[in-house]
C-alpha cells in the first residue's frame, strides 16, 4: 500500500510540472509567421487579351493603398524573374475588414476587401516561450464578388482572381 501511496505521489508531482505551465510564462520570444494569403490579379478584355501586356494599363503608374495608407506602386520593387502582367498583392492588415485600393489608371480604381482574423500560438524551446498570432484569410471579394480561396502546402492561402474590363 505504501509503494503505491509513493507511486501516485511521484506520479502527481511530475505531471504538475509538465509544459502546459507555459500558457502561464510571459513571451521571452516572438513566433514571425507569413502573410495568411496573397492575390494574383489579371486584368483581361472579353477575348481574354491581359490588359497589362497590351498596354491598356501601364505597371509604371499602378499603386495602390491599403486601409487608407498609400503604398509605392504596385510593379516597382517587383522581382524581375516573376511576369508584370499579374499583379500580387498580400493580406496585409490586422483583425477583422481589410481594404486594397488598386489604382490601375487615374481613372479606375478596383476594391480588393477581405477579412482577416489570428489565433494565438505558442511554444517552448529550452526554457524560453515563444509567442505568436497567425493571421487567418477568412474572406475576400474583387470589386464586391466573390473570391474563391485555395490553400498551399504552407499557411498561405492563395485567391487568384481574373478581372474582366
């Protein structure tokens, strides 16, 4: 009876002392994640001609804005061995309604909205607390329809969309 009193004993005192304590701990580190999702836009006539390619629209003077705060044009720290004939823009952004603005011309501008939420993360490695929020792609519309959204491998999720002008 009293090895099994002892047993019971060591056993509770070792389960008390297991990781789920660092739910308790303060973050000693941060988790970086990717962006949740990232949207390649071709915009394209009623033949299927890219617009971009025919030089309807000129990737020099595309920029746009997200949440109100302008960005740099959309083409202009673009990675030469990637196609200008498809714009990609990212789900940057926090919690809840995103807004891209894409100004393709002085005198059309497209709406990419989408909604965002996190999810809080964490880990333990060799004492210290990792904390991070991944960020979920949860929605997305172009020009108020729909988006439909395809996840990779990764986290990333991936909305292709092809704009008729």
């Amino acid at each position: 009876m009293r090895k099994l009193l002892v047993y019971c004993l060591t056993t509770f005192f070792i389960s008390c002392g297991t990781n789920d304590d660092h739910l308790e701990r303060e973050c000693g580190g941060v988790i970086d994640y990717f962006n949740a999702g990232l949207f390649k836009i071709e915009l394209v006539d009623a033949l299927g001609t890219n617009l971009i390619q025919d030089g309807t629209y000129n990737p020099d003077h595309i920029t746009a804005s997200i949440n109100g705060d302008a960005r740099s044009g959309v083409f202009k720290n673009f990675d030469a061995s990637l196609s200008r004939d498809t714009i990609r823009l990212y789900t940057l952004g926090s919690d809840g309604e995103n807004r891209w603005l894409l100004h393709l011309s002085e005198t059309d501008t497209d709406t990419l909205d989408f909604s965002l939420s996190s999810i809080a993360d964490s880990y333990l490695d060799a004492g210290i607390l990792f904390c991070g929020r991944p960020q979920i792609l949860n929605s997305a519309s172009y020009n108020g329809k729909s988006i439909a959204l395809t996840s990779t491998t990764g986290t990333i999720t991936i909305g292709n969309v092809r704009v008729l002008k």
